[in-house]
C-alpha cells in the first residue's frame, strides 16, 4: 500500500502532469488518510467543490484513525513537535502510513525523515 500525503493529491487536482505520470506508474493500492480527506475538504471553496472533491477521494483507499494510529501520532508529537515543529495533522499522517505498513508519498519528506520506521518515497 501508498499512501499519498495530501500536498500529492493537490498537485494532481491542479492537474500537474508530472505528479500524474507519478501515480500513474505506482503500484496499487493507493490511499489516502481521513486526515488528508479533511484537508482537502476544509480549502474547498464552495460547496461545488466539495462534491467534486468527494467525487476524488473515493478514488483512493481512506485509513481511519483508530486508536493505534492516535497512540503512535501522540508518541510523535511529544517527541518532535518542539524540535522539529511536527503539528498535529502530519503526526496523525505519518502514523497512519506507519500503522498501516504504507510506503508514504509526500513532497515535503523535511517534514517526515525524523520520525522512525516511516517508509518515504
């Protein structure tokens, strides 16, 4: 499984073709987390957007939070959220990718490339 960090889906939904070819050639299943749902949900701009945006996410496998995913993203930010300034919504990712045994595409990896046992691509 990959799971796409939420600046990926965007760049696909401005219709960047280099972020496209890129998913085009990974290996299935794709996912997003509930997070990054959210995300993308909340910068819609009108409710027209978010139908359209609806319409995109279900085209990916959504991970839920559970309670391993919230205990392991609590681990992180008492770890790293005042040394390297990870915030609540990257910690909730990047457990989920953990959590999951998910290779973890994003385009920001300074964000990521603390956290132990995270897969990047």
């Amino acid at each position: 499984m990959i799971l796409l960090d939420t600046n990926v889906l965007i760049e696909i939904l401005k219709n960047n073709q280099d972020s496209i070819q890129q998913i085009l050639l990974l290996k299935p299943p794709l996912a997003i987390s509930s997070i990054t749902a959210m995300e993308l949900i909340y910068g819609a701009r009108n409710k027209s957007e978010v139908l359209k945006l609806e319409k995109f996410i279900e085209k990916f496998d959504i991970i839920h939070l559970d309670e391993q995913i919230s205990a392991l993203a609590y681990q992180f930010i008492t770890e790293f959220s005042k040394s390297h300034n990870l915030d609540i919504p990257d910690a909730l990712i990047a457990a989920a990718a953990i959590q999951n045994r998910a290779q973890f595409l994003t385009y920001n990896k300074k964000i990521f490339r603390f956290i132990p046992a995270i897969k990047l691509i």
